[in-house]
C-alpha cells in the first residue's frame, strides 16, 4: 500500500518506476549482509545511477 499510494503521492513518482523500486527492495533484502554499490544496482535493475539515487 506504500509503494502503490503513499509513495507516489508523496515523492510526485511516476507509477511506471514501482515495478523497479520493488526489484530494488527485492535485491536488498536477500543481499545480505548488503554493501551498497549504487553502479552495480543501477545495472542490476535496468535503470540508470541518478534515477537510482533519487
């Protein structure tokens, strides 16, 4: 419900980025313990390094 209402209502997101912030969400909570590489996810997840830090 976070994802799909609040967030793009709070933060003005556009709808077609939540199917990659759940992809997101998905490497980080198996990659553990997680060391944050913002090049490796980006590629990781199809989207480039400045979408990825806003």
């Amino acid at each position: 419900m976070i994802l799909e209402i609040e967030l793009p209502q709070l933060k003005h997101l556009n709808l077609a980025y939540l199917p990659k912030i759940k992809q997101l969400l998905y490497i980080i909570a198996v990659s553990a313990p997680f060391t944050p590489n913002i090049s490796k996810l980006s590629e990781r997840i199809g989207i480039n390094r400045e979408t990825l830090l806003s």
